[in-house]
C-alpha cells in the first residue's frame, strides 16, 4: 500500500475498500457508464463493497426514479441522487445490519464526449457516506472537466478520479487537504480538472468551502475557482455563463478608497458599452496564486481576512493561477461571447508594455495582445499621480517602438481611460494602508471606505493594532 515515496495504485484503493467490511453502499452513475462501481468489480471482492449499482440513461426512466429536471447534468440532479440513493440504502439495510455498517452512496451525473456533442465534457460527482455505523452523513460535492478527447479515455479518467474521491471520503476525511490532493493520483490535469468542491456534513463543521477550493487551484487541480459574497462556492464556468464580466484584479490587501473607486468607475463606463446593453452583467475581484504566495506560502487567515472584507462589500472572487492577461481572457471568453471589461490601474498597464514578460511568448509582445483582446476584452485604466502631474493614456510614457502598438489599440477602442475618477484617491496604496493598520496608526481609516474601516477593527483582521492612548503630561 502506500508509502512515503509512492502512492497506492486505483486497484489497490479499489481493493482495501472492499476487503473493508465496515462499507457497504449503492454507485448510481450516469452518462459514462457505470465507471467507477465496474473499477471495484474488477479488482475483486466488490460484494463486500457494493450493495447496489444502477444507470437510467433514459430521460422517462431517470425522472421515475429521482423526479423530473430542467437539467440532468446539474449539481441539482446529483444531490436528489444522492438524497435518493441513500435513504433507499438505509429504509432496506439499516434494520439488517446498520450496527456494524457505515453505509455510503457514490454518484455522478456527467455529459461524456459523444458523437453528438462534441462540446465540453463535463459532469457532477458526489459521495454521502457515514464515518461510523449509525453517524448522520457527510457530502463531498466536485465538478470535473474531462479533457481526453476519446470517449473511452473519458470513462476511464472518471472511473480513476471516483475510486479517489470514495478512498479519500473514507481514509482522509479527517485531513480534507491530503483528501484533495488525492484526487488526481494515476491522473493528470490534462486529463481532467476539478474546479468546485464542498464539504458538508457534522463531520465537516469546522470547514471553510472557500479553503477548499483555494486548494483546488493551489495544487493545480483547477485554473481557477469561484465563490459568491456570501461564500458560497460555485462552478466558475456556469456563474458567468453567456454573462457580460467586468474584472478588477489586485491583492485587495485590503480594499480601499481608490479599489473602490476603480470599480466605481470602470463598472460605469462599462455598462455604457453597447455590446453590454441589455445583457446580464457580473463583477468578479480577481486574486491571483502568484499575489497569495508573494511573500511564501499561503497564508490562510490573510486569504479569509481578503475574502471576508470582499464579501462584506457584496462582491465575487475569482482565484486563478493566471500571471498573463490574455490568459484570464482566454479562461472568461471560454463561457461567454459577450464582453469582458479588466479595470486596471496605469502601473499594471505600464507593465504590459515592457517586452520583458513575453520573452517566453514565440511571438512576443504582439502575440500576448492578439491573444487578449482577440476575445472582445477591452482594458479600463486608471490614472496614477506621478511628481504631482496626474498620467493617463494621454501622457503615459511608452517605449518608442511600441508606441504605434499602442496608439493602434488606444484608437481602436481595446484600452480606454476611466473618467470621473476622484483625484484624492490617486495617493493611497494598499501597501501603505497594511502597514499602519499594523503599526497602530489610526490615519489609515479615512482611506478605505466605512464599511471596510469597521469590519477591520471588529474582526481585528490583517494583524491590526487598536491605537495607542495619547500620554498626557
């Protein structure tokens, strides 16, 4: 079995499972074939394990079992399978041997790769299982993307990722991290990806979903991962769906006056644009891996204190892996073809006109620019204040032979100036405002909004030290 320096094979998952005799359950699989129950058939010893496997490939037959849907291939669908499933497994077994059994149900939903639709594969798995005989069940929820291109690879990756799902509910539920990581053992990510996962459950009380799927992205798994204000995560794909996005990106370390205004003013602008007219807008806030882990590793309690104040102020997050903007781009454009609006300030802007950072681009600076705005994205700047003088794309310094480049896409509408920008905000940096909530000094609060201010200090979030008492006499 395992070791230090190799990891169990999926047959050999398969098969301590089912020489396991305290798990007995149903598989309930759809849209691949029965993948992942046939993994433990094929190892041997799978009537210990299974207690039922079932398939309803026809829409008629589906909706007699679980009830009619709007869409089979849905979260929605896997957790009434789920629900379903497991109460028939505990009306009929609980009596017979509930004493001695935790009982379990693995399910998915998904839409394999079909002569009939060649679009994304993609599909819902789940497992309700007990931890000890008579325990209240717990839920592990992921969204996969299948990337072979042959139907069969499809079946066999999905097979491969379920036998680690139900080996990891059962033997590192305790240690949720070791559970993720596992789940791509004898996979790769160009073979599949998992880009949403959520715990519940009593024996998941203590966790944060948003850590979860932090993890996601921190250990490749996925490129990006979503949840809401309210901290609920979310498939990325299906939040933005054929949805117009506007995007700010930064640290938010924390948020001030001028993030706010950022938003403010490009959200204006870009609601303005005829090619959002009429259409459903959302706004992401965009941290990036690389800005979590600038200073090391990821600091939990620094991610939740971000998170915490975004939240507070109604907004989205999006974590991605993505350095590169035309590849934030490439990953929004990939759900929708309506507009995608990036709210920047002028540094950032700046940055992207130093050749420097494509040296590793074939085509270079001019590939990184045709791969961006190739997908109706459009650029809205803020202005900087530099020795007094305020830069906008009217006076910005660009190196002379890319200066056309530039002009080139000014005039064509893919980088714009923000207006009605408040010129006070111009002088306030995250960095400066991190560093006198720490150091105690009050002058920070007048430089994030209220809301923010307050949170702050209640939740004493980002190392914050209430002022020192003036000395009198």
């Amino acid at each position: 079995m395992e070791t230090d320096n190799a990891k169990p094979t999926v047959d050999e998952k398969a098969l301590q499972i089912n020489l396991d005799a305290l798990r007995y359950g149903t598989f309930a699989e759809i849209g691949a074939g029965q993948e992942v129950a046939r993994k433990f058939f094929h190892v041997g010893g799978a009537s210990g394990t299974v207690a039922k496997t079932m398939s309803a490939y026809d829409m008629t037959f589906s909706d007699a079992i679980y009830g009619p849907s709007q869409r089979y291939v849905s979260q929605q669908r896997l957790i009434t399978m789920l629900e379903y499933e497991y109460k028939l497994l505990i009306e009929r077994l609980n009596d017979q041997r509930g004493g001695k059994t935790s009982f379990f149900v693995l399910a998915n939903t998904v839409a394999a790769r079909a002569y009939n639709r060649p679009g994304e594969s993609h599909g819902w798995m789940g497992i309700r299982f007990q931890t000890h005989p008579r325990a209240e069940p717990n839920n592990i929820v992921i969204h996969v993307r299948m990337l072979d291109r042959e139907n069969i690879q499809q079946q066999e990756a999905l097979g491969l990722i379920g036998v680690n799902l139900v080996h990891g509910a059962f033997y590192q539920y305790q240690t949720p991290e070791k559970l993720i990581g596992s789940l791509l053992d004898n996979l790769s990510v160009e073979r599949i990806q998992v880009d949403m996962i959520r715990f519940t459950g009593p024996d998941f009380h203590y966790i944060d979903n948003r850590l979860m799927v932090l993890q996601l992205v921190q250990l490749g798994l996925s490129d990006a991962a979503m949840f809401t204000a309210q901290g609920e995560v979310v498939r990325p794909d299906e939040f933005i769906y054929k949805k117009a996005i506007l995007v700010e990106r930064g640290s938010f370390r924390p948020v001030t006056n001028t993030t706010q205004d950022i938003l403010d003013c490009a959200l204006a602008q870009f609601l303005q644009e005829e090619r959002v007219k009429d259409q459903e807008t959302v706004v992401l806030m965009e941290i990036t891996m690389q800005n979590l882990t600038a200073s090391g590793a990821v600091d939990a309690a620094d991610f939740l204190d971000r998170v915490d104040v975004l939240g507070k102020l109604g907004r989205n997050v999006l974590i991605s892996k993505f350095r590169e903007y035309f590849r934030l781009g490439a990953y929004l454009s990939r759900s929708t073809k309506s507009m995608i609006g990036i709210a920047v300030g002028m540094p950032t802007l700046r940055d992207l006109f130093d050749e420097k950072y494509y040296a590793n681009l074939d085509g270079g600076i001019l590939e990184a620019f045709g791969r961006l705005f190739k997908n109706a994205v459009k650029l809205y700047v803020y202005p900087t204040l530099e020795n007094g003088e305020v830069v906008t794309l009217q006076n910005v310094p660009i190196a002379p032979n890319l200066k056309p480049l530039f002009d080139y896409l000014v005039q064509n509408g893919w980088i714009e100036d923000l207006r009605g920008y408040k010129k006070e905000y111009l002088n306030i940096f995250s960095r400066d405002v991190l560093n006198l909530i720490q150091s105690g000094d009050p002058a920070w609060e007048p430089m994030v909004p209220k809301q923010v201010a307050d949170f702050i200090k209640e939740g004493k979030l980002y190392g914050y030290r209430p002022p020192r008492a003036a000395v009198v006499g």
